[in-house]
C-alpha cells in the first residue's frame, strides 16, 4: 500500500545510483533499519523505465582520509573500530558494514558527476551528515557529503551543501569549515539531535512543531540570499524526509505534501539557476519501514521529475 503521492513520471529517466552493498546484514543488536536502503530500491525498481541506473566505484581511501582521520579510515576498513566509535555510531561496523561505508562516498561522488552532465541524480544511500574526523556518530560511519565535496572542489567545483534533515548536519559543517569552495547551509529542529551543534555557514534553525507554511517561510527567505552571495556552481541535497510530523525521531510537523513542496521547490530553484543537483538519501525514521521508504522514493522522483520535464538549461 502506498503511503503517499509520488511525483508523476514525465518521460525523462532519472539517474539513480545504487550498489548492491548498500544492503549490509544488520549488525548485531542495531537499531538501523537496514532494511531501508532495499526497500528504496526495490520501489524504485518498479517505476520501470523511468529509472536510468548506475553503480558506483567505493571512493578511494586517499579521499576519505583528505576528509577523515586516517587511524580512523584503517579501524574502519579493518573492521576493529574501539567499542566506544560504534556505540556513537549507533552499531557494530563489520566487514560488510565497512564496504558499505567506503561504497556510500562514490555513491554520492558519482551522483555530483551524473548532475553535472544531466541536472539531477539521486544516491539511494548517504547524507551521513553526523561523522566526524576521528568517528562516526548518529548512523554514520564516514561522511559522504564532506568527502564527495573535497573531491569536487579538488576537481575545480565550488559546491554548496545544502542539508534538509530535521538533524543538524553537523560533522559535515565541521568537516569542511575554512574552505572557501565549500558552503554548507542546515536547516534542523534546533532541539533535535546533536545535542552540541557545530556551526554551518548558514544555520536556520526551527522551533518544535513547525508545519508546513512556516517551514517553508523559513527555507525560501534564507537559502535564496546565501546562494547569491556563495555562488556555487553544484549543489549536494542532503533529502532528509525526517522533517515529516510523523517521524519517529523528528520534531518539526511536515505533512506529505509539505516534503513534496520542499522537495520540488528546491529543484526548481536549482533548475532556475542551473545548478546541477545531486541528492543523498538522508534520515527518515518509523515503525512501518515501507511507509519511511516511500517517503524516500517520493523524494527522488519529485526532484528528478522537475528536471525530466526538460534538460537543465546552458
């Protein structure tokens, strides 16, 4: 049964990247839902044709460590991460775990580069936004969005992260503060988890409750300025749809139909400037894991719908 409105096919593929390891054996007593990277795929799956695949390379360990510690990247890829890493991380990182971790960077690297040449695509994994330099936190193990970013802007890119999770993307902002070819932009519930923020380029951060009409007041009167003034030339859409009222670890009031109206505003505002635009999956949380997935997948075909409608204007 589906639990909400997907955005229409507009017969244009959306590129999509996925890897079959995205879907780890859950760790040993995990709270994750492991189970959500499938599902997504699986629904993706049935929109046939309308969707264009491509699987990634794991990102090479030099730019992992260009953005995490590197006593951390060897506990990682040798799964003996200390016992105290994993209870932040929320599990156990075993060797499927750490392939995971590695892949879930490329993912978010490979879906930056399909934007570039197509306007949008869309990872089924990431938006790791809590990992730190010398450990994971909150669901993450390496931070995908910090490590495509430095890629990026190695490359030339300057890149704008723009993070939509009801969480503060905190290890993201702390990870690539300083640069100037890197701007990250969080608009969180301000009493959510992390307890401590970091601080982002621009923060926005929304009391208990918001609905729909105030959290879009909200997003459309202060991303608009930053772009102006940080003028990126890629922006990185960290997709959260734990804004949604019924979330089980959000605290903002968003119905379906807000998400869909955040989701399809920001494509479109990317779309109007010519921003490539790529999304990583991002947090979404529930007791019924196929009602958190169809969140996700309408996410990804709102955003991919806008820019299948025509190619993204030279």
């Amino acid at each position: 049964m589906a639990h909400s409105a997907r955005a229409p096919y507009l017969g244009s593929v959306i590129a999509v990247v996925h890897h079959p390891d995205y879907v780890a054996p859950a760790p040993p007593r995990s709270t994750y839902q492991w189970n959500k990277n499938g599902l997504v795929r699986d629904l993706l799956r049935d929109q046939g044709a309308a969707i264009d695949w491509h699987e990634p390379e794991a990102m090479p360990r030099a730019w992992v460590e260009a953005v995490h510690d590197a006593d951390y990247v060897a506990e990682v890829a040798e799964a003996r991460v200390p016992a105290a890493k994993e209870r932040r991380i929320g599990f156990a990182v075993t060797p499927f775990v750490a392939r995971r971790a590695f892949l879930v960077p490329g993912g978010t690297y490979l879906a930056a580069r399909l934007a570039i040449s197509r306007g949008f695509a869309a990872n089924t994994a990431g938006g790791s936004h809590h990992a730190l330099g010398d450990t994971g936190a909150g669901y993450c193990v390496f931070n995908d969005l910090a490590i495509a970013a430095v890629r990026l802007a190695e490359e030339g890119r300057r890149v704008l992260i723009v993070d939509v999770d009801v969480h503060q993307g905190d290890g993201t902002a702390a990870l690539t503060a300083g640069r100037p070819d890197i701007a990250t932009y969080s608009i969180h519930a301000e009493k959510n988890f992390p307890v401590r923020k970091a601080r982002s380029t621009l923060d926005v951060a929304l009391p208990d409750g918001v609905n729909d009409d105030g959290y879009m007041a909200a997003l459309t009167a202060t991303l608009p300025p930053m772009v102006e003034e940080v003028a990126p030339d890629l922006i990185l859409y960290q997709a959260g749809v734990d804004p949604f009222a019924g979330d089980r670890l959000g605290r903002l009031a968003l119905s379906r139909e807000g998400l869909v109206m955040r989701d399809r505003w920001i494509a479109d505002f990317a779309k109007a400037r010519r921003l490539p635009l790529a999304s990583a999956l991002g947090g979404g949380y529930g007791s019924d894991p196929m009602e958190v997935a169809e969140r996700h997948l309408t996410s990804i075909m709102t955003l991919g719908g806008v820019f299948a409608m025509e190619p993204l204007a030279k």
